[in-house]
C-alpha cells in the first residue's frame, strides 16, 4: 500500500569522544535491531576498506602526514563516495547505524584550528541524520579507561578540544546519553530513543540533506 511504499530506514548517528563507548553500543544495537526483525546495518566513518579509507587510516596511523585541510577533505570525500548507498540502502528501508558521520569531522578538524564553516563546507549536501546520539564523557573520564590505541588523536590534550568543538555543534535535536552509566543502562535508552526515530522515518519523514 502507499504507505509501505514510502516506508524508508532511519539515518541513526553516534558521536562522541574516543573510549565513550559508541563503538560496542552501536554493535549492541545492531544486533538488538536485528533480531527484533528490523533490516540494519552497521556503519562507521571513517570506513577504511575505500581507497580513500586507506589514505585515512594510514594517516591516523602515524604512518603518512598530510596538511589538516587536505586530510580533512579525505574524511569528507569518504562520506561522499558512500552517500549514493546510503540513500539506496535508506530508500529500500535499511535503518542505518553510523559510527561518527559529519560532526566528527568537523569536531576534530576545528580542534586543530581549522575554521568551523570552512569545515562544515564539504559535508553541505550528504544526508541528514534522522537521529544524533552523543555519547557523553569528559575527556579525563574517557582518558581513565585507558586503551587509546595509540592513534593521532587519541591524547587527552587533543581530546579536551575534541569536547570543546561538540559542544559547539550540539543542537536542540541531539539526544545526550550520560557515557558513563552501566552499559545495559546507556543500551536501553539508545533502543528507546532509536525505535522513536525508526517509526517516524516509517511514517514516511523524507530524507534531507545537511545544511
Ligand atoms: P575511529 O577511531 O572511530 O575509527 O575514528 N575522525 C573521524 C575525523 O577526524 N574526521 C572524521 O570525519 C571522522 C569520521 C575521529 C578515527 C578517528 O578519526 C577521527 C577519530
């Protein structure tokens, strides 16, 4: 019936510090959904199996350098060579569970120094998230689990600027979830917030672009 037919996946984001939790959150609400019947699939930014993606991870390897805008132009033409199948994938009503998306770029970025609009520019025309999560930590909390793996950015002083430049990106649309609660605590309230989103994108809410 019609509304099947404009029955589309929800564009779900999480961001957040390193060592905040996102990672193992977003595989255990994968699962969840998963089982629960729904079509997903799990996402991350940067996803490193592109040959831009090998750029990047080499560069966060420590194994290549590159200017900040140039490397900050990879990150974003990461986005852009998956956005065709995301909007498939969404249209189709996969629900889509993104590891960092545009925000993470633009958060890192500026804490180098960059220029916040400069860096919002490349990211105008991807899609917008029906749903942001921040995972929230302060940089000393998320420095006291220890096991930054040793990646450029993973040092406190960076990280401290990583917070500053979220918060500057945070808007009335993004859900907080306090990071530091028990796991199945923070896993509850993202099902919560994230089966919401799922049945308003099935409603047929139109895909929109970043701005
Ligand atoms: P992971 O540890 O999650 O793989 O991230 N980053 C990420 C940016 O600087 N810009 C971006 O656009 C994205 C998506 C955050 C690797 C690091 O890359 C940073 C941490």
């Amino acid at each position: 019936n019609k509304e099947n037919s404009s029955s589309r996946g929800a564009l779900i984001v999480l961001e957040g510090l390193d060592r905040c939790g996102k990672t193992s959150q977003s595989s255990r609400l994968y699962k969840y959904l998963d089982e629960q019947g729904y079509s997903v699939e799990s996402w991350r930014f940067p996803d490193r199996n592109t040959g831009v993606g090998q750029m990047i991870s080499s560069y966060l390897a420590n194994q290549s350098h590159l200017d900040d805008h140039a490397i900050h132009l990879l990150f974003s033409a990461n986005r852009w060579e998956k956005r065709m199948l995301m909007e498939d994938k969404l249209r189709s009503g996969t629900t889509l569970i993104v590891d960092r998306y545009s925000y993470s770029g633009v958060a890192f970025s500026s804490a180098k120094g960059l220029d916040i609009e400069w860096c919002k520019a490349p990211e105008i025309g991807l899609l917008a998230p029906d749903l942001v999560v921040y995972l929230d930590i302060s940089p000393e909390k998320a420095a006291e689990r220890g096991g930054y793996g040793g990646e450029r950015y993973e040092q406190l002083e960076f990280q401290k600027k990583v917070a500053k430049s979220y918060l500057t990106l945070h808007d009335s649309s993004w859900k907080v979830i306090d990071a530091t609660l028990p796991v199945e605590d923070i896993e509850e309230k993202l099902r919560e917030i994230v089966l919401d989103s799922i049945t308003i994108c099935q409603k047929g809410k139109l895909l929109s672009q970043l701005r």
